[in-house]
C-alpha cells in the first residue's frame, strides 16, 4: 500500500510513522513527490492494505495497491503520466511525453560524424519530428563491433541541438556516464541489456532528467514495470516506457515485438509508453506497418532508427529507414492517433 501523506504533515509526522510500520515488521520508504511525501510500504508476503492508517496523523490518504511496481502502477495514479521534456529550455517549445501528444524519435543508431549526424537531424526535422535519437555510448552484441564515439560523440549532439533546436535522447550504459550525458541529453536512454541494471536506475531516479526505459529483451511485463519502479522509487517521476521487442523462437525478424504489451502496460501503468518497431523487427521494410500497427494499439510515440545512408552505417543499417520513408510513416501514425482520438 502507499500512504500519502498530508501537505501540511510534519517531519515528526512521517517519521513516527515509519518507525511505527518498521515496528511491525514492514518495509518503509519514504518519497517526495512534488511537495508532497509518500510512504510506501510492503511485506515479502505481499500486497497489504490497512485503512486504519489513515487516522494517523499528518495522513491525508491510504491506497490498497496489488501490484509489486507501487509507484508504476495506475492502482496508485489513475491519471496518465505526462513527461515534460525542454520545459525550462529558452527558444524552444516543450514537448508532453504520455498527454495526449504523439512523437516521433527519430535518428541513427550510432552518431558516426558531425557530418551524417546534422545531415540526418535535419532530415528528422523536416518530417515533422521534436525529438532526435544517436546513441554515443553504445551496447554492442560483439565487441569488435562499433562501440560510439564515447564522450567526443556528445560534442556532435551539442552540435545538432544548438543547429537545429531539436530535443536529444541519447543512451547511457554505466552510472559515470549520466554526469556526461547530463547536460546535452534531454532525455537519457536505458538499453534493452540495461534494464536490471539497477544500480543505474538507481542513480537515474535520483535525477530528475526524464528517463527513456527500454523493456529488457526476456523480461516479462512484471519484472519490466518493476524496473520502472527503481527510478520511481528514487524520487525521478520521469520515467517514459519503451516496448522494443523481447526474445521468441522466432528467428525471420531480429526480435518480436510484443503488441500485447502496448494495451496491457497501458492498463496496468500510467507511465507514457514509446514503441521502438526497428529493433522490434530489425527489417526497415516492416518498420512502418509495424510502427502503425503500435499507434493503433495506443503507443503514445515511436523511436524509430534512420539514417541518410543505411548501406553504410555503423551499426543497424538493416533496420534504418531513410529519411525519406521517415515522413510518411509520422503522417499516417498521427492520421491513425486523429482518428482514434474522435472515438475517446
Ligand atoms: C538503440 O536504441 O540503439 C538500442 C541499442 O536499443 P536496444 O537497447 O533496444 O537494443
Ligand atoms: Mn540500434
């Protein structure tokens, strides 16, 4: 259960309170969020609910919740998450993760050079994109493979936010990373092969930097919200979703995207929720269908990887649009979202 405490509730409030549930035996943590402070409490036997907490004083409300991932789940938040992202930017117009807006992240995999990188970000642009994607630390399968231009990488996206005023979403892989990425990076990326990393969610939840979440490749929808949960726990609200495609026996495509995922995670969570159909599928010939058919199962955006010369590119050409095709896929996905949006 998660107990919210009042606005007006003291420290001595909340501590009496936490020292009391420690007491009997429960697990206590203590959360800002925003002015407000909530305790969370949980027993190894599972979900509990005591009402009787709510005479305590400085306790505004007691929420029975089932679910393991508290804070992730739509139990505790009925209303849909909105990430905001570039909200304190000069020059720059926010845009609103999870609220009723669709976005399309849209860029290389790999930032290779400054060249290729504004030559794709403007193409991003000019399909009607906010946000581009380029990782510069990257978690390659094979270590001979390009592992990203590390930190003088992040130069080259400096570069491409100050040119074309386009947001920057870029992976991190270790904690050190996170203080170099900070500043460039307005939203930061955890890969599929991160996300039980959870010394790493830890320290991106104590950021409040909006954080793009990548579904582990076998995790199940449970262990994926609870990973979600580690950021939230740590005080950072700014968790986005991503569905990428997990492990089948199926071996035509590079991954199997789950669709399923889409609906039951809107259901279960009120975190914005992106799908990302080339790694999902790994074949750019099936990135639109698939990207449309995401839109139509409720996605709140796509990331979606593109690059001017996919023949030539460092790492996934074989699932990169060329921007050209880019254009025609955000415009049937927000037709599709128009018209879904008549039926709410
Ligand atoms: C990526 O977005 O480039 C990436 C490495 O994705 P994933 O972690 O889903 O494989
Ligand atoms: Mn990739």
């Amino acid at each position: 259960m998660i107990i919210l405490m009042a606005h007006w509730a003291t420290e001595k409030h909340i501590e009496d309170l936490r020292e009391h549930i420690i007491d009997l035996g429960m697990a206590a943590h203590i959360i800002e969020s925003g002015k407000r402070k909530l305790i969370t409490v949980s027993v190894s036997g599972g979900p509990l609910f005591d009402k009787s907490f709510e005479t305590w004083p400085g306790v505004e409300k007691v929420f029975p919740i089932i679910q393991p991932f508290m804070l992730a789940s739509r139990e505790f938040h009925q209303e849909n998450t909105v990430v905001p992202v570039g909200l304190k930017k000069k020059n720059s117009t926010p845009v609103f993760l999870g609220g009723g807006e669709f976005h399309v992240i849209a860029g290389p995999c790999a930032i290779e050079d400054e060249k290729t990188a504004l030559e794709i970000a403007f193409k991003v642009k000019e399909a009607g994109c906010s946000l581009f994607r380029g990782g510069v630390f990257k978690a390659r399968t094979s270590p001979y493979s390009f592992q990203g231009l590390g930190k003088s990488g992040l130069k080259i996206l400096k570069k491409v936010k100050k040119e074309t005023g386009l947001f920057i979403v870029t992976e991190v892989l270790e904690i050190q990373e996170i203080e170099e990425a900070f500043e460039v990076a307005d939203i930061l990326q955890v890969g599929t092969r991160n996300m039980s990393n959870y010394r790493l969610l830890e320290s991106l939840g104590s950021t409040k930097k909006p954080v793009l979440l990548k579904r582990g490749m076998s995790s199940t929808i449970k262990e994926y919200l609870m990973a979600a949960e580690y950021i939230l726990k740590n005080g950072n609200p700014n968790v986005i979703l991503c569905e990428r495609g997990i492990r089948t026996f199926e071996t035509y495509t590079r991954f199997t995207l789950d669709i399923n995922a889409i609906p039951a995670i809107k259901q279960l969570s009120h975190l914005p929720m992106l799908v990302d159909p080339s790694h999902g599928t790994g074949i750019w010939r099936l990135v639109e269908s698939v990207s449309l058919a995401a839109t139509a199962a409720g996605a709140d955006g796509l990331l979606v990887e593109v690059h001017s010369n996919p023949q030539m590119a460092l790492s996934d050409g074989l699932q990169s649009l060329i921007p050209e095709r880019l254009k025609s896929l955000v415009d049937k996905a927000k037709a599709i979202k128009k018209v879904l949006r008549v039926y709410e």
